[in-house]
C-alpha cells in the first residue's frame, strides 16, 4: 500500500493521528497532516485504511503497491 495525503485539503482534524500515529503527524502551526510513512509495515495497514476512512476531508488516498 502507498499513502499520499492532500495537504491542501487537509482540516487539521487530527483523526490521522488518533488512528495511526506511526504513519501520520501534524504541523504545530496550523494542524496540517504530515506524512511520516507513505509505505506502512503491514501490521499498520488496519490502522491506515481506519484513518482514510474517517478523514472528514477524504485527504488520505491509498492505492495498491
């Protein structure tokens, strides 16, 4: 799975990092997701797809390997 994240549509909601510290993280100035992973180990892969899921902004794209 590879992660890519729309910074543009990001709201700084934070329920990325809630679901999936490892991978993502926030921007202290304005709450911004940043990426830390954009290929997660697999036993990550639940907590990302959860965190794509709720995203309220729908900023979290994963495709196939």
């Amino acid at each position: 799975m590879r992660i890519t994240v729309d910074q543009d549509a990001c709201i700084g909601s934070g329920q990325c990092v809630l679901s999936s510290p490892e991978v993502f993280d926030q921007r202290d100035a304005d709450g911004v997701v940043v990426l830390l992973q954009d290929s997660p180990e697999p036993g990550l892969r639940e907590d990302v797809h959860e965190a794509a899921r709720i995203c309220p902004a729908l900023a979290i794209t994963l495709t196939p390997p």
